[in-house]
C-alpha cells in the first residue's frame, strides 16, 4: 500500500495505490482500502 498527499489549489489530493492479492478481487481489496481512509 503506497498512499501519496499533494497539496492542490482545491484543498489536498490523497492518492492510494496497491497491488492485488489473490484472496480477495482487486474491487473487494479496493473498498476495504476506502473504508480504512474514511477513518483517517
């Protein structure tokens, strides 16, 4: 998991990236990541 802030002239860009593991699909894998960043 690699999440990236940039400063931009609208407010903060938060950018998430990850690599997909086999247990889960990628989408399944990607709300958890959003749920988990809801909480920051």
């Amino acid at each position: 998991m690699r999440i990236t802030f940039s400063e931009t002239e609208q407010g903060i860009r938060v950018v998430e990236a990850f690599e997909a593991e086999d247990e889960l699909s990628a989408e399944q894998q990607r709300q958890g990541w959003q749920r988990i960043l809801k909480h920051f």
